[in-house]
C-alpha cells in the first residue's frame, strides 16, 4: 500500500451485507483513516427483499417503508455509494474493479486496499421457452417488485401462475390472492415447502388450498407459452397448461458469483464463495465477502450450505466491517432457522431434515406431536404441529419443524438456541420456559415433543 493516499474500501453490492460492513467500517474508522466507495446496480440500497411478497400484496403500503437507510442518508456517513453502476470486472492481481454507469455507458478503473464482495443471489429462471417474456417476474430486488407490481396495474386478467412452492413461491400465493387474482402454484415436489418433510409439507398444502390456492405438485414446467404481442399467455408441464396472465418464479436462488468465478476465487459446491470464519475469501488476505452469495458452515451437519436470508446477510456485513476496520470478530455458522406463515398458519423450522440427517451419515429418531399455542381452556388457542428429530443413543437434537396457527413460528427459536447449545433433547425437557395460559400449555409443544422424543431414543438405544 502507498503510504501517500489513503486506504480503500471497495464494496460490491449496496444491500444488507454490503452497506453493514460498509456502515460498521465507517463506525471504527474515520473518513480521514478510510476512504468507502461502494457501487450498487439497482436503484436502491439497503432494503428488506424479505419484504417484497407483503408489499406486493398490499399488507406494507408503500415501497419506502422496505428501505433501512437510502443512499443520501449513506453518503452523509462519509460513505460514497454509486447507484446504478454496475462492477463488470475484479482485477485481483491488480487490486482493482472495472465499473460500468448503467445511466452514462462510462467505465472507470478503481483501485481498492480491501474489498468486500456482497453481490447477493439471483432468482433461479430455468432455461426454458418463453421465459423472458413480458409477464414473467423474479422477486429478488425492489425494482424486480416494482416491475411485478406495474405488470398488475397494466394486465387485464386475473390469472397467476406461481412456479416453486418454497417460501417466496408460498408468500407470493398468498400476495397475489389478495389482490384477487386466481392462484395457481405448480410446484415439482411432492409437497410445498421442501425446507420441510413432506409429512410436515402436506399440512402448508391444506392451508394453501383453504385460500384458494390451486395447488399442483409433482410437475415440472416445459415451456412457457406466449400470445398477443409476446406477452406470457399459459405454463405448460408434460401433461397440462396453466392459462396465466402473469407468472411469478418462486423457485429459489442461486449465489451471484459470476465476477468472483472470472476473478478465480474459490467457490462451493453451491456456487457460492467460499470463507473463513472472520468471512475472509479464502486465500485472500484483503478480500471479504458476505450474504446470499456465500456459502456458510452448517453446525449440525458439518457441511457447508447456502442459506439466502437478511439476518446472516446483516450478521456477516457486521462481522466484515469489524475486520476491516480493523477489530476482530467471526461468523460460526448457522442452524438453519426459517420462519414463514400462509394466511393464519405459521411455519417454522431449524437444523435438519430427515433427508439432510440422512446425507450427513446421521442415525436418529423421529417424532411427531400435536398441541395448542395455549392452555386448551383459554380462548384462541390454536392447534399446532411439532415435529422433532434426535440423535440415536446420545440423544441429541438435530432438527425441529412446527406448523399450526399464531404462537407456532417463534417457537422455533428455542430449539435454534439448543441446536447451536448442542443440547439434548433429555435437556431440553428441563427447560424453564415462560408459563401463563394465555402463552402455552403448562408443558409447551416444544417440551412435549422433546419428552416423546426422549421415549424413542431410550426405546431404541440398544
């Protein structure tokens, strides 16, 4: 490094993790110690995509209120954040980025000393017929939002095709019934939500049905077909069309590392970048990177994975901006813990599945209990599902799943502090959790299950 300029942070992408390190880096060192030039495509920063489906469905009134800190409001932190510039190149070897201003056509070179790569995830479109036409909308930004949201102000027909039923798939059915529209989703699972076991899948099944939901499982899209001007007119499987005015991709996401592939870093089996523990890529000593194009180290399975979700994004941007500015801090890992809801029913779970227990080599029992949000007497207390999964002979907790109605999703967290505690579910019945009536039961639905799952594990220790 010179020691006649400054030094520089460069950061890739203008959303959670990228402005959290950027922010928390601006925090630790002052713009006289660090120069922060940070580059973002879109025309927005720092918003919740998690948001996008309650927004589209009319449940948050206005786009603003999905933006955390605008860009003014970043560069007034000394921060200097180009919009709609897109970095088209990372010259590691050199230690700099080739930029492109979306507006202008103008490319510049910038120099950086340390650079952080949060280039996020992009929605998966299969390469398929008629994908690219006009009326079929990923939901991964705000202007991809704000693109569905014009084509259900300008489109005459009430028809949506959801193609993927995991949890954009799901909350974008739920958006698109309130706005009246006739839903159906073709989902190629058995059941919805494949973040859960099917038996578990099939009661989010029922409730989307209850909606008006037209749910089709088991399909696969071949095609989709085009009428007048272009425009999307049906989805096609082997067997069957669905007439759709408008086609939403719920399919899930993959990490955007196209730039780190060119640039040689090292990428998973995911296709995300690959990071320590203080989300340094690896083999690079002045490169970070963080969010949904990462992949993180799964605790109870050992494995890594990719989990595209704002709460490790921000946690991740943290952790980067503390390293830069020169502290110290880490990322673990993570458990695994979702939450999502359709209509009035909850969905909640953390750690593994039975499939992912049995990839990981893993031998154990499962369990399956039903009980109430509340004391059966109380008024309102809702039905729910749990669903617990333990290690043969040591007892160990390895995954939860809970469907039911309000009160169910939150639970969830209790088992993600014992997954990351590496508590046994033995433990976990001991547990001194907060008892009212208006709460839980005198035994809450996670300790019941927790007891059950104890009876297997005994029963089948020898």
């Amino acid at each position: 490094m010179s020691m006649s300029r400054m030094e520089r942070l460069v950061v890739i992408g203008g959303d959670a993790a990228g402005m959290s390190a950027a922010s928390q880096a601006r925090r630790m060192r002052g713009p006289d110690e660090l120069e922060i030039v940070a580059f973002e495509r879109g025309h927005f920063s720092s918003y919740s995509a998690c948001g996008i489906p309650y927004w589209v469905g009319g449940d948050v009134p206005e786009r603003e209120r999905l933006i955390a800190r605008s860009p003014a409001e970043h560069r007034e932190r000394a921060i200097d954040l180009r919009m709609r510039t897109e970095v088209t190149e990372i010259d590691v070897a050199g230690g700099r980025v080739r930029s492109l201003d979306l507006e202008s056509g103008a490319e510049e070179w910038t120099s950086y000393d340390k650079l952080v790569i949060a280039t996020g995830a992009r929605p998966i479109r299969p390469d398929l017929p008629g994908v690219d036409a006009p009326g079929v909308h990923g939901v991964q930004t705000l202007d991809d939002g704000q693109a569905l949201l014009d084509t259900l102000a300008t489109t005459e027909g009430r028809r949506a095709v959801v193609v993927g039923a995991g949890y954009i798939g799901v909350e974008m059915a739920e958006a698109l019934i309130n706005r009246g529209y006739e839903v159906t989703v073709v989902n190629r699972g058995k059941e919805p939500m494949s973040t859960l076991d099917p038996d578990m899948g099939r009661l989010v099944h029922t409730a989307m049905e209850n909606l008006g939901v037209t749910m089709v499982n088991d399909a696969e899209i071949t095609k989709l077909l085009t009428g007048d001007a272009g425009r999307v007119r049906a989805v096609a499987t082997e067997d069957a069309e669905y007439p759709a005015d408008v086609v939403v991709l719920g399919i899930g996401v993959r990490p955007e590392t196209t730039l780190a592939r060119a640039a040689g870093l090292p990428l998973g089996d995911h296709g995300g970048l690959l990071t320590d523990l203080a989300m340094r890529v690896r083999g690079h000593e002045n490169i970070w990177a963080g969010g949904d194009c990462v992949e993180v180290l799964d605790l109870i399975s050992g494995r890594e994975r990719h989990i595209a979700l704002g709460t490790h994004a921000n946690k991740h941007g943290q952790v980067i901006g503390s390293n830069v500015g020169g502290g110290y801090a880490t990322f673990p890992g993570v458990v695994g813990t979702a939450v999502s809801k359709v209509c009035d029913l909850e969905i909640a779970r953390t750690g593994l599945r039975e499939k992912d227990a049995h990839r990981a080599g893993l031998r154990f029992e499962a369990v399956t209990i039903q009980s109430t949000s509340r004391a059966g007497y109380y008024p309102d207390a809702d039905l729910m599902t749990v669903k617990m999964l333990a290690e043969r002979r040591t007892g160990r907790l390895l995954g939860v799943q809970i469907v039911g109605g309000e009160g169910a999703a939150k639970r969830v967290d209790i088992a993600a502090v014992a997954l990351t505690a590496g508590m046994t579910v033995e433990q976990m019945t001991s547990l001194d959790l907060g008892y009212a009536p208006p709460f839980s039961p005198v035994w809450d639905p996670i300790l019941v299950a927790a007891r059950k799952a104890v009876t297997a594990v005994r029963k089948n220790a020898a």
